[in-house]
C-alpha cells in the first residue's frame, strides 16, 4: 500500500514555453480579469488588444502594458506581430473572426471561446477548415484545467478508486449571464453544461448515450428554454454520470443567504473522490479522497493556493504555447471539442424528443 506522503499530485501545469505573442480580442470580465491576468501571472507576452470599443481595449491596455491597441478585431488579425489570436468574443460573432484568422500566413494558432459554435455543422466547419489551413485551433475548455479536476484526474489515472461506478456535477450558483445570451434560442445547456459535459467527457471519455430533461427558470428574466438542465449519460465503461445545473441558486435579493456552490461526486469500487469548484465564493477549488489501496481507507485533502480563475487559464494558453513551439497537438484539440458540441447537440435532441439519444445518431 502506497503511503500518504508518497502521493503527489499537480494542480498546477508547468509552463513550458511563453515565446509565442498573443494578440487579445474582447475587453469583457473573462479577458480583462481571467486571461490577461493568468497571462501576466504566467508570463506569457500580449502584443496586442481590440475589442468592439476601442476605449475598453485601450484601459485595458493601460492596466496589463499591452504595447499596441487596434481599433477593430480584424485590424489585430492582420498585425504581423501576432502569432497566436486569443478570442473572447460572442459564439455568434467568433466564427468570422476564427476564419479571418485562418487566412493570416503569420497567425500560428487560435484560442477559440466555448461554446465554438452555435451549432454542430459550423463547429465541423471550423475544425475542417482549420485543417486545410495547416493552423491550430484550440477551445478554451478551461474547467479541465481547475486543480480539483486535475488532481481528479491523476486520482483515476492511477486506478487509485478502483473501478469507478458513478459520478456526478451538481451547479446551484448564478453565472453572469453576457447580455448577447439573450438573443439566441439556447441557454444553459450550450453555455454552462458545456463545461461540466466536457469534463465529463475529459474524466471518462465519450459517452454512448445522453438523456437530458429542462425546464424554463422563473428567476431568469429574458425568454429561454433551457433554464434549469439536468442531464444523465452512460459511458462505454459502465460509468453511470449526472450534469446538474441550477443557475439561480435561490432568491437573489438582498440579504438572502445563498449558498451557491459547484460541487462533484466520484465513486469507485475501492475508493470515493469529491470536491468543490472555488469559482462561486472566490476560493480554491477543493478535493478529498479515501481509498482502500493508497490512504488506508483515510480522507486525503490534497491543498493548493492557485484558482479556476484565472489560475487554470495559464494551462490553457500554455498547452497551446507548448504545441506551436514544439510542433505537436494541443491537449485541447478542436477535434475533441466538435465531440463536446456534438454531445451538446445530443442533449437538445433528447430535450426536443423526451428520450435518452445515443451519441452515434449525432454525425460529427
């Protein structure tokens, strides 16, 4: 039996490599306190910024030394000095952009938001077309990169539950709903699930079948379908998963007491995993375990310092990074993200026909 103190773990990647120049798009909450700060944090260069007010990239500019301001975000696209695009821009509005990029010589890679696409068939397109142009293409699947999650990761990887039987994500927080949200025709699922699906997928690989069941929340004040979601999947492996997500979390007035949370539940034959994702309450996100063949049937609380924000957002751009400077694939291919959208699409499938929905009879 392993001992507790031979145990080690990574919550944090190593950045390998920050010689590649980052050109930023957007000067919303997600790139002006997430990005450019895991950036500046990780030491990586931004050469420039655009966004759709050029007086907003310029304060942001200002903040982080960002050395150039361009007046529009194909403007930066052009600029010779920008080796890899960084998008944090509408899904509606992202694919022109990604394209733009695409038809650069300079541009080397692209970071592309979640969701990539609206839709499955323009999230093919892109992943086609980013090959016939030789780029590289990545999603910013940043929950893979939490160190709860990580740390998760490496807990399965050495068997250490034994044979996992079930897991579970469960969101009863409020997000900040971004105001173009409000003109599209899907909501949660495409804009929330999407993280805790794709983890899902990152932990157990694809699964076979999803079934998802909605209902429209009171407490959101803009017409929608898709308000509260609950989606369950069965995975090749036997793995029985479910995807919570309640993005209310309870009355929001003043002086209400919330206790918004992202919590997670893993459960194995010789072992059980759960945590919390720190983003809700501005905490570390956290993990204990007990396993029958590593910690003496013991709980573990492996502990770090770092967050999810913005602290698993240097993994993102650096796994990138890494990729471009050494010529092989990114961890977050846009191959493997079609499959996350394609999932999705599932989900809205088995939400339209009331049923569990295989994910082969989603071609992507």
């Amino acid at each position: 039996m392993a001992s507790l103190e031979a145990q080690t773990f990574a919550p944090d990647v190593e950045v390998r490599e920050t010689g590649l120049r980052i050109g930023a798009i957007g000067a919303g909450m997600i790139m002006a306190d997430v990005h450019l700060e895991a950036y500046r944090q990780a030491g990586f260069e931004v050469v420039a910024i655009a966004s759709r007010t050029e007086s907003k990239a310029g304060a942001l500019a200002e903040r982080y030394g960002i050395p150039t301001v361009h007046s529009t975000p194909l403007g930066l696209i052009a600029d010779p000095n920008v080796d890899i695009v960084d998008i944090a821009f509408p899904p509606d509005q992202q694919p022109a952009l990604i394209r733009a990029a695409l038809a650069q010589k300079h541009v080397k890679g692209i970071l592309a938001q979640k969701p990539l696409a609206l839709t499955l068939d323009e999230a093919v397109a892109l992943r086609d077309e980013a090959a016939a142009a030789g780029k590289v293409l990545s999603v910013n699947q940043n929950m893979r990169f939490d160190q709860s999650i990580r740390v998760l990761k490496q807990i399965l990887d050495g068997g250490e539950l034994g044979e996992v039987v079930f897991a579970s994500i469960t969101m009863h927080a409020i997000p900040h709903w971004q105001g173009f949200l409000e003109e599209y025709d899907r909501l949660t699922l495409a804009n929330m699930s999407v993280h805790h699906l794709d983890v899902l997928r990152f932990l157990f690989g694809d699964p076979e079948e999803i079934f998802t069941a909605t209902r429209t929340d009171p407490r959101t004040q803009f017409e929608h379908e898709d308000g509260i979601v609950v989606s369950t999947l069965r995975f090749p492996s036997g793995v029985l998963a479910v995807s919570i997500e309640d993005v209310w979390s309870g009355p929001r007035e003043e002086g209400y007491d919330s206790d918004a949370s992202i919590t997670w539940r893993v459960e194995g034959t010789k072992g059980v995993a759960k945590g919390t994702i720190g983003w809700p309450t501005g905490e570390p996100s956290t993990l204990t375990y007990s396993s029958t063949l590593t910690t003496g049937g013991r709980w573990v609380s492996p502990e770090w310092d770092t967050h999810w924000f913005p602290h698993a957002f240097i993994g993102v751009m650096e796994q990138l990074q890494y990729a471009l400077a050494t010529g092989t694939e990114p961890k977050l291919t846009v191959a493997d993200n079609v499959r996350t959208i394609a999932l999705i699409e599932a989900g809205y499938r088995s939400i339209l026909e009331n049923r569990p929905v295989r994910i082969d009879e989603i071609p992507a």
